[in-house]
C-alpha cells in the first residue's frame, strides 16, 4: 500500500496517481494506451477520448507518433514504412483504418 502525506493508504498506485490529479491520471492513462487486442476503430475512439480529456492537441506531432507506436506491431509497421506522408491525427486513423481491413481481408491492398 502507498502512504500519502494525509496518511490516507491507496490499494495501488494507480488510485494514488488519479487521487493526486485528475488530469495526470488521464494523461498516464493516455501513455499507457496500447491498442493490443481492440479494434482499430475502438482503439481511435479511446484515443480520441483520451486526447480530449486531456486537452492534447491533435495537430502535435507528438500526439500523431503517440498514436501510431501504440497500434498492433503489424499496422504500425506498415504505417512507418509507407511512402504515404502522415501529417494528421486524421490521416493516421484514416491510414489505420484502412490497414486494419486490408489485413482481415475485407479490402484489397492497392499495389
């Protein structure tokens, strides 16, 4: 258990972090956000959430690369490698989409 100055004990350090702020939470929530086994579209959708909840701009390009290194391995792969330039937030999840469908089979990979 973490002590804070107040005495209070926390179970874990993640009710410790949100109890020191609310916005650092979110912010470490927003670090910690992998896309792992969520849909691209459920993944952009807490990404998008967690952006705003935070009040991160979307024109950042830190926010853009944050996104794109926490997709799955094989569509941030393809995303890097691309000769197409990423220069949105938008262009990102667009990109992602699409990849996303091209590799469940459901669209066709332009050659």
């Amino acid at each position: 258990m973490i002590e804070s100055q107040n005495t209070k004990a926390y179970d874990s350090p993640s009710d410790y972090e949100c109890q020191e702020g609310y916005r650092h939470c979110l912010l470490n929530k927003l670090h910690n956000l992998r896309q792992g086994d969520l849909s691209v579209r459920d993944y952009i959708a807490r990404f998008e959430d967690l952006t705003r909840r935070c009040d991160v701009t979307k024109h950042c390009s830190l926010t853009i690369t944050r996104f794109v290194f926490s997709l799955r391995p094989d569509i941030k792969r393809t995303i890097i490698t691309s000769s197409y330039g990423v220069d949105s937030i938008e262009d990102a999840f667009g990109f992602a989409l699409k990849r996303d469908l091209v590799f469940k089979g459901i669209v066709r990979a332009k050659v």
